[in-house]
C-alpha cells in the first residue's frame, strides 16, 4: 500500500482532459494510472472495490455525491465500491490507501463516511507503509478500520509552523489547557498572529478548532465506555455540562443519548 500511496500524491506532469475534470462520465477502473492522476487530484471515477482513505501530511477534498469530504490526520474516509467520486489534494499531501474487495468483506456503511482516526488505527495504518511486504485482503486490518467513529466533525489542519505546532500538541493531548496567548508566547509570536492563521489556514477560529477536536476525540473515549464525566475532563472541557452543551449544539444529541444510539446502530 506504501506504494500505492506515493504513486497516488506524486506530481505526474500530466493535465487530465477538461471533459474528465468536468466528472460528465465516471472514468473506468483501467484508466487508474499514471496518466489518470493528476499533480493535483482525481477526476470523477470509480472502484469496483471498498476504499479506506487517510492522510498522515497534507490535506485533500473528496467530492462524492455532490459533496465535499475534507481529510486530514484525525479524519478518514471510507469510500464504499460503485459510488463515483473525485478528489483534490494539496501539493504536499501523502494519501494512504487501502482497498478491500466487496466479496470477502462486508462494509458497514453504504454511503462516503468520514471517520475519525484513533491512535491503533494510525499506527496499524503507518506501520504498513513502512512494511516491505503488505498482506492484502487481510481481515484483522478491515476490521480495525471498521471501528472508526462516524459523524466526526471536519478539522481542517493548518499548514503553517506556529499553528501547526499547536495542532500537533492538541491532537496529541486535547485536554491541553493552554490558551492561544499562552500557546503565542511559547512559540514567540502573538496571540493575534497565532489566532490569524488557524482562521486563515482552516477556516475556523482557533477556539472552534479546538472545540471540534477535543469534541472528536470523545467520541473514542465514549466508546471505549467512560463515562460522561471522564471524558469531559479527559478532553479539556472545565465542566460536565459545558461538554454536554457543546455535544449536544454539534452532534444534536447528548452524549449519553450518542452512546444508546451507536450501541443499537453496532448490534443492527
């Protein structure tokens, strides 16, 4: 799959035909190579197999269906065999696939669904680009990327290095208490800068970024049955009802209402 991968970023220097840029036609599987990828993304195809997408660097866009799913580190994508789809990936990404054939392993999603990426899944992910040898087809890896929560928010990640930086520490531990003035004068820049360029490189202020990662991150943690109010504290929210509020306003839902709904989703 590693090759795969730098095969999928790599620059080709070759422009893809407007009418295929355009998605009129999905393009068919046999024209999947060299000359089908462009330097900046996909044209409108399909694949006749189940795809897991994720981007350890960089960020890229899949438009599936009339819609735009952003990925990045914390977010992956499953792309289910038959659904057409393009995408577009900035020039510094690294794209890494893993396909899944629709005989031997059941999906559970019949739509594009973004998934947020836990650490086991990153480092099963990371360790297989590193290997020499890659088993393809293998179970115990469909299952793991399987267990990938949907309904994860989008969390564009900034390229810059004062804001990355901070990204970095935040995705690694999103109960980090520090404000974006305490984060500005580790890093000797200003609050004002600091708070400029999570805007300008994401779209989102820094407190909204923040919010919809250590948001994310619950999601795991749920999951894996804490309860409520651990894993309020565990992600930096100050109280129990401040992180409900926040759920509730994103999600639609209560954290505990989440939870009843995704066990029932899982036994279905």
């Amino acid at each position: 799959m590693a090759e795969a991968a730098l095969r999928t970023v790599a620059p080709t220097g070759h422009e893809p035909e407007p009418e295929a840029l355009a998605g009129a036609e999905p393009a068919p599987e046999a024209l999947f190579d060299d000359e089908f990828i462009a330097a900046g993304g996909h044209p409108t195809h399909v694949h006749a197999f189940h795809q897991f997408l994720y981007v350890p660097l960089g960020r890229i866009v899949v438009t599936a269906l009339g819609r735009d799913h952003e990925l990045s580190p914390s977010v992956a994508l499953w792309i289910p065999a038959g659904i057409p789809h393009s995408a577009r990936f900035d020039p510094d990404s690294l794209v890494v696939p893993e396909t899944f054939e629709p005989e031997l392993h059941r999906l559970p999603y019949s739509e594009v669904t973004s998934v947020n990426v836990s650490d086991a899944q990153r480092q099963l992910l990371l360790s297989r680009m590193r290997a020499s040898e890659v088993s393809e087809e293998d179970p115990a890896v469909f299952a793991v990327l399987c267990a990938g929560h949907r309904d994860v928010l989008p969390l564009p990640q900034p390229t810059g290095r004062s804001a990355a930086t901070v990204a970095g520490e935040l995705m690694r531990n999103p109960g980090d208490p520090r404000t974006a003035s305490e984060w500005a004068e580790s890093l000797y820049t200003s609050s004002t800068s600091l708070r400029r360029a999570f805007r300008a490189e994401t779209g989102l202020a820094f407190s909204e970024w923040r919010t919809r990662l250590r948001l994310n991150h619950s999601l795991q943690l749920l999951a894996a049955g804490h309860m409520v109010s651990t894993v309020a504290a565990r992600v930096g929210f100050v109280s129990t009802n401040g992180y409900i509020l926040a759920f509730r306003r994103y999600f639609g839902e209560t954290p505990g209402a989440y939870v009843k709904r995704s066990a029932t989703r899982t036994a279905a």
